[in-house]
C-alpha cells in the first residue's frame, strides 16, 4: 500500500472517527490519499494505535495529583543544562532550525556512540520509528516476531495492518530468548528484541541479538529497541546498526533524560534501511523537529557523570523499593535493570489492584499484560514516591 495507489488504500489506515471528522471539515474521500502523505503514514497509524492503548490502559493518562508510577517516565525533568540549551533556542523560535541544531544532535550523538553520521537519524520520539518499522518491514505475508509480554505499539501496528504477529513467551527474570523468537516465525519481516524490555526490564544479551542478527532470514529486519539502556549498564547492540544493513537500533530521550513530554528519539541504522522508514513521507517527520527538545537532547547526551548520577540513583530506589516489598511477603519478578519492576499479586487481578492502589491511595501505577494476569508493571519514582507506593500497597493488602 502506498501513496501512490488511487487513494482507496490510503483511505482504510483512517479509522472511521478520522473519516467523519474530514468529511465533517469538508474533505471529499478523494482527498484522504493527500492528508495521509502530509501527516505521514506513521503519524495516522500512531493515531489510530494510541487510541486502542489508552483506551486499554488508564496508566498511561496523567491523574492530576496522583503519584505516577504508570507511565514509565523519568521521575525529574531534564538536566539543568539541557534544560538552559532548550530555554535558549526558544528565543530563535522564528527559525525552523536556528544553527543547523539538529546537525548538531547527529554530529554528537555519533560522536558518543562511534558510529557513522550517516547512520544516525532522529525522530520525534521512538514511538513513530517503532510504529513505522512494522509498517515498513512487515507485510501480510512477512509478521512480526516479539517476545511477550513487550511494548505493544508493535503488535498493535502489526495487527492494524494484518500482519502475522508471534509472540514468544518470557521466563521471568530473563530476556528474549531468541532461538525461540526466530523458531516462532523463520520467515518474519520484522524481529523485535526490546533490551532493557518493557515491562520487565531485563537484559538480552548482546552475543543473544548478535546471534538473531545472524541466523535470520537477510531480507528480514532485526529492531532493537534501547529505549531504557541508559538505566542499565549492559552493552549497546548499537555496533550492529553500525556495520550492518539490516539491523536498527532504537533510542529514546524519554526516559533516563526525563524528557517524554519533548518528543526526541534516535534510530541508528544503514542509510538504505533509514530510506525505506521514511519513503512513505520523505523526511517530514525525521527532519522537523521541536528545536527546543533537540538542543536539550544535544546538551544532555554528552553528561556522562549526570547519567550515571541519575542511574544510581534510581537503582537505589528501585532496590531499596523491592527489599521493602519483599520483606512484605510481595512477590518481585527478578532481573529488573531498568526503572520499573513487576510484581506478581498473585491472588489478585492487576487490574483490580491498580484500580485500589489508584482509588483508595492516589498512586498510579502501570498495567498488565494478557500473559501475567496478575502482574502489574509498576514504575521506579523518586524515594518518596516509592515510599508512598510501599505504604499504600500495605494498606490495599492488608
Ligand atoms: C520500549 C519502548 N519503546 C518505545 C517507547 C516510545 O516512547 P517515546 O515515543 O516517548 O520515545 C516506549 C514508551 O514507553 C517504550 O517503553
């Protein structure tokens, strides 16, 4: 399906609610083909993919004054001098891009990670690389490989493009296992390894990707989504996206950097795998970004001391928080090395304890996952917000 077809394959990515408020504004149908190309195919399918979820999940929603532990966010903002370089090129707001900032991003970020300018590229974001990976490396024919649970805009994207989706069950504690990823579907378009996972926040080990990267069909394309690496201390798989052409590696400033609301992500890729990413939109969305995120992302991304400051410091929470709920008789999946644990309810629904914790305490923590009923994903905040969440989940078990 593509821009080019007579604008009736366009036509179905909208869902209805899109197609009645167009038509309602006094778009004909024949028009959508060209309001597609102009968001970007990976914007409309976004859209339409963001809704299911936050129908799902009311996590992901900020309650007003609640302890938010639902959302996977960096429990503080941006470092103070990120935060100084953002405020500075508001002033330049006038310019789509004041001094060439986001060169600037790429010259940087290669420089850090030792891979090739050329194969850099940033987005709004990860959420869209993501999305936009399943929609260019998936067909009817060619699925999705994951492990499960895992971050589901894959599986979502997958689906809402009929796409043959296989999920390849985690033990807890553990990372992808890989052999079982590749057994699953040998035949897949796209194979998606999320280390640090969400939700579980363990590690795949990189001789584990190396060796997907190996075995899988050339044509088909290994994803690794790093979107939490920062907060462990495991090794990149970036090398592979830096000598291969058929690896992308996926990072976030929404996390660690604490600037979810900024909208700043990365991909590292082959420059002919970055090209079939964006062919649906041309550069559109990788190439216009918010200046104020990019100079902040730029600032930030070299403070090697602060990022591992922000590292420990959230370790010592996250372990701190599970002695705690450990020496409560609350089961903790092991192998958390990002900011979130999982914890195991056991006699309980997750979602029946989300529903306490958030009603009766204020405390919003995060959802499950259909093959853990009774596992919540709960994310690491600040001391005190942990504390909080220690106290309230007394009370609810109590
Ligand atoms: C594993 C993973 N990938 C990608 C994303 C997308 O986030 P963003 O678009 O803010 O980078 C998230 C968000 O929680 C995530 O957990």
């Amino acid at each position: 399906m593509t821009h080019e077809d007579d604008g009736k394959g366009v036509m179905t990515m909208f869902d209805e609610q899109v197609q009645d408020e167009l038509i309602g504004r006094g778009f004909s149908r024949r028009q959508f083909g060209s309001i597609a190309a102009l968001l970007g195919t990976g914007a409309v399918i976004n859209a339409t993919v963001a809704r299911v979820g936050l129908a799902q999940s009311q996590a992901a929603r900020g309650v007003a004054g609640a302890v938010r532990l639902g959302a996977n966010e960096c429990w503080t903002g941006p470092f103070p001098a990120g935060v100084q370089a953002g405020a500075a090129v508001i002033a330049q707001g006038n310019r789509y891009d004041p001094d060439d900032q986001r060169g600037q991003l790429i010259r940087t970020v290669a420089g850090v990670e030792g891979v090739p300018e050329e194969r850099v590229q940033t987005w709004p974001g990860s959420g869209d690389p993501l999305v936009r990976s399943v929609v260019s490396f998936c067909s009817p024919q060619n699925g999705l490989v994951t492990m499960d649970p895992t971050f589901e805009a894959a599986w979502r994207a997958a689906a809402w493009l009929e796409a043959p989706v296989a999920k390849v069950p985690q033990v807890p504690g553990r990372g992808a296992d890989v052999r079982a990823m590749l057994a699953a579907a040998p035949d897949a378009g796209l194979y998606y390894v999320c280390s640090p996972n969400n939700p579980t926040g363990t590690v795949t080990p990189v001789a584990d990707i190396e060796w997907l990267a190996a075995n899988k069909p050339a044509e088909s394309v290994l994803l690794v989504d790093e979107a939490y690496l920062h907060f462990s201390e495991a090794p990149s798989a970036i090398g592979l996206a830096a000598t291969r052409g058929d690896v992308v590696v996926m990072r976030t400033f929404s996390k660690l950097f604490g600037m979810a609301g900024m909208r700043l992500g990365l991909t590292f890729a082959a420059p002919e795998l970055h090209a079939r990413m964006y062919r649906y939109d041309g550069q559109q969305v990788t190439a216009t970004l918010p200046m104020p995120a990019v100079a902040c992302g730029n600032a930030s991304y070299t403070m090697a001391a602060e990022i591992a400051a922000r590292r420990a410091q959230m370790t010592a929470t996250r372990e701190r928080t599970i002695a705690t709920l450990q020496g409560r008789g609350v089961v903790v999946h092991p192998g958390s090395e990002a900011n979130m644990i999982m914890i195991d309810w056991q006699t309980r629904p997750a979602a029946e304890m989300q529903r306490a914790l958030l009603e009766q305490h204020k405390v919003q923590i995060g959802r499950s996952w259909p093959i853990w009923p009774t596992v919540s994903r709960v994310t690491i905040g600040s001391p005190e917000e942990m504390d909080a969440f220690c106290a309230a989940v007394d009370q609810v078990i109590a």
